[in-house]
C-alpha cells in the first residue's frame, strides 16, 4: 500500500518501545487500525485485554492494511492485570479527571517519561480503555500517572486509533533527530559564495547599466537589499544559473529607444 517500502529499515523497537494496552475494543477494525498507527511509529508490543468480538480477528487483520507483526504478536489476556504484570511503569489515557491524586501528563511529557523509565532499563506501557467507556477506575488504579490529550474540551473524544496514533508520535519524535527544516536538493547542491557573488554582480552590472542602481547615494542600500533578498531564498546552484540566464534574456536586446541612453 501507499507509504510501505519493504527496502527500507524496519525501526520496530519490540521491548525497547512501551507496550500498547488495549481494554476490551469493541470493534476488530479499531484494533486493526489501532495496529497500523502502532507500526507506523515503532510499536509492535500489542496486548489484548477481553476483546469483545474474540480473537483472531479477521476484520483487525484486514484493517491493520499490513501491519501483520503486531496482530500476529498480539498478546491476549482476560484481565488488566495480567496485561501490565510484566511493566514497571504504566500510563493510562483518559479524556476525564478521576478522584484519583496522579501525575497528569500530556502526550509530549508522556513521551519524554517513557524514553526515560525504557532508556534506564525498565518495561513500559499505556492503557487504552474501550470506545464507548473509556477505562474504568479499576484500570486507572493500576497505573503511574495519566495521560490527559488538550482537545476541544466541548468535543473530547478520539477514537482509539486517532488516541494511540497520536501517543504513538509523541513517542517517536521525542528520538528523532531530522532537523526541523531541511531542503531535497535532488540533483542540484546549495549555491557557493562564490556563485552568489557572481550572480549578484552580474544583476547589479545590468541594474547599472540600466540607470536603477540611481541615484548615487542610494545604491549601496540597495544592493543590499537585493543581496539580503536572495540570500534568504537559500538558492542552488541550478536557481542561481537559472537567474543569471534570466537576467541576461531580459538585457539581451532591448527595443530602440528604449536603452539607457535612449
């Protein structure tokens, strides 16, 4: 499907990534799309507590649209407990507060923790609750701390592969190391300096014979101004070359008359 490219790495992090509880799902569907938004961001630890239409599921395979690792690792338990038994930290999502006292993280503080308690060396996992329900207090008692999404406080409700798509982000951007900005060059390179530099003589060469570098006192501001232009627009070397066949069509042949000494 659109987005899967088997020649690449596979960054499914297995114990090292925290474990994704579902309770009860009431639908295969939303496990299986549940599935593909774990998949998508490493998450490969799926377990399974009472499912109500059972399990294998037909219809959560066919939704996870290839995320077959998680369904067919999916770990079926009957009772929460038995779901985080083996983890030392767990976080419950919610979308109400409960008289509880407990930590109340976002999903980016969540993110932040989790990377901390599996970087030392312990086990992890976040408990999803059911469509319709959400987690019962009886689940969230079994937790650390809870996890509180800001939405639309008059429409909070996601529905469960929105809810785990979204952890599931927070989870793998807190490691990501892509710059915040970078630039496909493709089969160019940035310009040098030295290609600027002679771009921007070539154009101010033009200007001059052309009488708008005018008057006299004026133009080393601007050609400041046309240097700063263009350097913001962090040209390649192909926009450079481009330029400089812009400027010289534009200067090429000029209608009598209409020279700079016309």
């Amino acid at each position: 499907m659109a987005g899967t490219d088997q020649t690449k790495a596979d960054v499914s992090q297995g114990e090292n990534a925290p474990a994704i509880i579902l309770v009860q799902p009431q639908l295969g569907e939303n496990i299986g799309t549940a599935s593909r938004a774990m998949l998508n961001f490493g998450l490969s630890d799926l377990r399974l507590v009472s499912p109500r239409d059972g399990w294998p599921n037909d219809r959560a395979r066919a939704a996870a649209s290839g995320a077959d690792v998680v369904i067919d690792n999916a770990r079926l338990v009957s009772r929460t407990e038995e779901a985080v038994a083996d983890l030392d930290y767990v976080i419950a999502t919610t979308a109400r507060t409960r008289d509880m006292v407990k930590p109340v993280l976002t999903p980016e503080t969540a993110a932040a923790k989790l990377r901390e308690v599996i970087g030392s060396g312990r086990r992890a996992g976040i408990i999803f609750g059911p469509e319709r329900t959400g987690l019962t207090n009886d689940d969230v008692v079994l937790a650390d701390a809870v996890l509180m999404v800001p939405v639309n406080p008059a429409f909070a409700s996601l529905n469960l592969a929105q809810a785990v798509l979204l952890i599931g982000y927070e989870w793998f951007k807190a490691a990501d190391r892509t710059p915040a900005e970078q630039i496909d060059y493709l089969q160019t390179r940035p310009a040098t300096k030295e290609e600027l530099l002679g771009f921007f003589e070539h154009l101010e060469g033009e200007l001059d014979r052309f009488g708008f570098l005018k008057p006299p006192e004026k133009r080393p501001s601007m050609v400041r101004n046309l240097r700063n232009l263009f350097q913001r627009a962090t040209m390649t070397e192909q926009e450079v070359r481009t330029m400089r066949g812009v400027v010289a069509a534009l200067t090429r042949r000029v209608p009598k008359g209409e020279g700079p000494e016309g």
